[in-house]
C-alpha cells in the first residue's frame, strides 16, 4: 500500500511543526508549499497521487486561488482548511 501524498500549504511554520508532530512515525508524505506558484506546481505535477490537501487560508497568499485548483481533483482528494 502506498504512503498517504499530502499537500501542506502555508506560510506558517507552526503550522507545519503541528502537522509533522501529528503525522509522526505515520508513513505520510507531506510537500510543502510556502507560496501559491510551489502549490500550484505540485498540484499540477502529483494531482492525481495527493490523497489529501491542508490549505492555511490566507487571501494574499493565495489560498482562495489554490482551492479553485483543487476544485479539479475533488473527487479524489481530500481538503482540510
């Protein structure tokens, strides 16, 4: 069985450190994207393989953006806000 493929985008450290704490000793891939352009770009490369995305609100950020993109995989992955 293949490791669950999250995606984790936010600016916000703490945030990341949480997600890492909680997914500890999982067998859990996590790509980090700290800006729309690094989301975007994984999205558009492991689209189909995320099983879950984790998207840290922020409307400067991109985040709003980033769920219209997800909007294409929402029958196959996961997305927390």
């Amino acid at each position: 069985m293949k490791p669950p493929l999250i995606l984790l985008f936010t600016a916000d450290a703490d945030v990341q450190q949480r997600l890492e704490e909680a997914l500890h000793g999982s067998s859990a891939i996590v790509l980090v994207a700290r800006n729309l352009r690094d989301a975007l770009e994984i999205i558009l490369a492991k689209g189909r393989a995320l099983d879950c995305a984790i998207v840290d609100i922020d409307q400067e950020f991109g985040g709003i953006t980033l769920l219209g993109a997800l909007g294409a995989y929402r029958d196959r992955v996961s997305v927390i806000v």
